[in-house]
C-alpha cells in the first residue's frame, strides 16, 4: 500500500520555498484491547462520574482545569485554549544549518518523511546540499494546532524531519549520579575491547521484533481457533559474576559459534 501523505506545506529558506509533503515515518503497532461487558460480550461506554455522588456528570458540565496546588485549579474553557492555539501556518521555516550530528538522539521525538510536492528540482537540490555539505537544520512549524520545533536530514536521498522534545522533557548525562565502583581493569578493558570487535556487524531491521506482540498475537490466533494455547516460557538470565569472568564466558562462546559456522 503506497504512503499517505498527512500534511502539506512549504520548507522556507529565507526567500526561497520548497513545496512538501509529509508522511509518517512510523507505525504504531501496539497491541490494544477493548472493555468488552462480561456477559453480554458487548463493548462498554466510559463515562464521568462524580466522586462523591456517583452519579455521570453532564458532557456540557465537564471543564479543564490545571492544579497549580493540591486542590487549587486554573480553569480553562475551550474559548481560552483557541486563543493559546497558535496562528494556522503551512511553512516549514529553517532557522540554521548545523554540523551533521550535533544533536544527540534524546531530543528526537517522532519522525517524518518529507518529500516533493511538485518541484522536485528544489527539493533534490536541497536534499544534495544537506549530503555534501554533512548539515543539518533546524526546523519551526506548526501543524493540527501545535508548535514543533524539529531537525531536517538528509537521508538515502530523501529529507526526513524529526520533531524534537522541550528541553525540559530532556534529561542530559550530566544530571546523573556518577557511578560508585572501581575502575576497570586493564585487562577487562582489552576483553571488552575484543567482544566489541568480535561481535561487529551490520543493522537487520528484520532482527529485531516486538517479542511481546508477537506472543499475544500468537496467543489470540490459537484461543480464536479454540485450541489451549500454550506458550514457551520466556528465560531469564542472570549475570552475577565477575566482570573478567563474563566477557571470558562471551568471547569463548563467541569463538565457539565462530568454529562451527566454518
């Protein structure tokens, strides 16, 4: 099934714009499930209740409010949020070009295709310039009634535009306790330096799959066929050895595995 785009708009780069589109670079795949009645197998309706009455309040008598204090609320009416939303704006504006990979992989949040809406010459111009020059930029727009601020790339020939979180969702190495312990040793250093070489390869996105889904999903096939579904029990392994002795353990296994793929 071919991508949908779910947004429009133009990259601006001072005078000149770009006509773009953006689709989802990602798909949610979580397993959900519904609040089903449990006799009449029939799906369930949530509804406000009042805590102390028990009673459904009224759609029309539901309000949003902020604690600024235990029990204390700032009140917000639909009327006060359209004011906070900000202007309707289809530009993608670039604001600067920094070094390719100068932002660290926390600050990225969601990430987007962008590709031409028309003018592919400008697009693949700027997707050329991004590769040779090894930039970045950084990117301001809004979209469904919300700021983002986000980082454009170049990417197998393709621009990509990553949203970024608020520096205040970002909690940066430097905040974190240091951790207590001797040092490594230099022989540990070496045997870990060899795993590391050892166990060099190349990214299979195949590889690497949501385990749990997959076992729910099996699980679901089999009780919807009316078989007793039985699952292999997930093992757990504990490390309680010596440093040393663990990465002794990993190379020879590694050694090992090597020997008989010969």
């Amino acid at each position: 099934m071919a991508a949908r785009a779910i947004w429009k708009g133009e990259l601006k780069l001072g005078t000149n714009r770009v006509p773009v589109k953006l689709y989802s670079a990602v798909e949610d795949q979580t397993v959900r499930f519904h609040v089903l009645d449990d006799r009449a197998k029939k799906r369930v309706k949530q509804h406000m209740i009042d805590p102390d009455s028990g009673e459904e309040v009224p759609t029309e008598e539901i309000q949003k409010g902020y604690e600024i204090e235990p029990g204390r609320y700032v009140i917000l009416t639909e009327e006060d949020l359209e004011k906070i939303e900000p202007p309707p704006s289809r530009d993608i504006e670039i604001a600067e070009f920094l070094p390719e990979n100068t932002i660290s992989q926390q600050w990225y949040e969601r990430p987007y295709y962008v590709g031409p809406d028309g003018d592919t010459k400008s697009y693949f111009a700027l997707v050329e310039a991004l590769k040779n020059k090894t930039r970045e930029a950084i990117a301001h727009w809004v979209m469904r009634k919300k700021y983002y601020a986000g980082v454009l790339r170049s990417v197998d020939d393709y621009l990509v535009l990553f949203t970024m979180r608020d520096a205040q969702e970002v909690i940066l190495a430097d905040e974190l306790t240091k951790p207590a312990g001797a040092a490594p040793t230099q022989k540990e250093l070496a045997m870990a330096t060899q795993l590391v070489e050892m166990l060099q390869g190349e990214f299979d996105p195949k590889a690497y799959k949501d385990e749990y889904r997959e076992r729910v999903m099996e699980f679901i096939e089999k009780k919807a066929k009316g078989r007793a579904p039985r699952l292999k029990p997930v093992k757990t392994k504990r490390q309680t050895a010596a440093l040393d002795n663990v990465l002794a353990k990993s190379i020879e296994a590694l050694r090992r595995k090597e020997k008989r793929a010969a």
